[in-house]
C-alpha cells in the first residue's frame, strides 16, 4: 500500500469546504485510518496511546503522537511507505518543563 487507509485527498477536501484547519483524532479505529497504525495498547486499557493529526495543507504528512515506549514496541519496525511525521514523548511535563515551553 502507498498511503494510510484513508483517502486523506477527500478528508482535506471535506476540512476546506467545512472551514476546518486540520483533524486531531485519538479514537484507536480513526488513528488506524489516518495513519496505518493501529495502537495496540488500547486493548490494554490506555486512552489515546496514539493520536493522529492532518493539516488540511496540500502535501503535509500526517503527524502521529505516541509515547516513545508505545513507539519503540510497536511501531519502530514497520516500515510504511508514506510520509509521517513523528512526535514522541516520555511523560506529562511538570510545572517547571510547562513554563518552559511557553516562554521558548
């Protein structure tokens, strides 16, 4: 297969007519469909293991949101033939690392 499941041509056609910037989708099936993955972990009980999110943008990639550990485990070997870009984390940022981040 060259892209995910969804014909992410139409989903950015439906985000324009309906006046939307992008998707954000938590929901285990509609991070499948956005992106290939399925996240696994969610049969084990955790909410929003992985989180997709389309820019309506022409040509950018889906951006996938995991734990670096949901990650490593289950996703690091599959190699998908379209573009992803990829954001992981370790952990919810305390105060100090919130303020941070707001101020950099």
């Amino acid at each position: 297969r060259s892209g995910p499941p969804a014909d992410l041509q139409r989903a950015r056609e439906v985000m324009a007519r309906d006046g939307l910037d992008g998707l954000v989708v938590a929901d285990p099936v509609n991070v499948y469909h956005l992106t290939g993955c399925w996240p696994a972990t969610s049969r084990m009980g955790f909410e929003a293991p992985l989180v997709a999110v389309l820019g309506r943008g022409p040509g950018q990639p889906v951006a996938l949101v995991s734990a670096a550990f949901t990650y490593y485990y289950l996703l690091a070997d599959q190699h998908f033939e379209w573009p992803m870009e990829l954001f992981l984390y370790t952990g919810p940022a305390d105060g100090a690392q919130l303020a941070a981040a707001r101020a950099g």
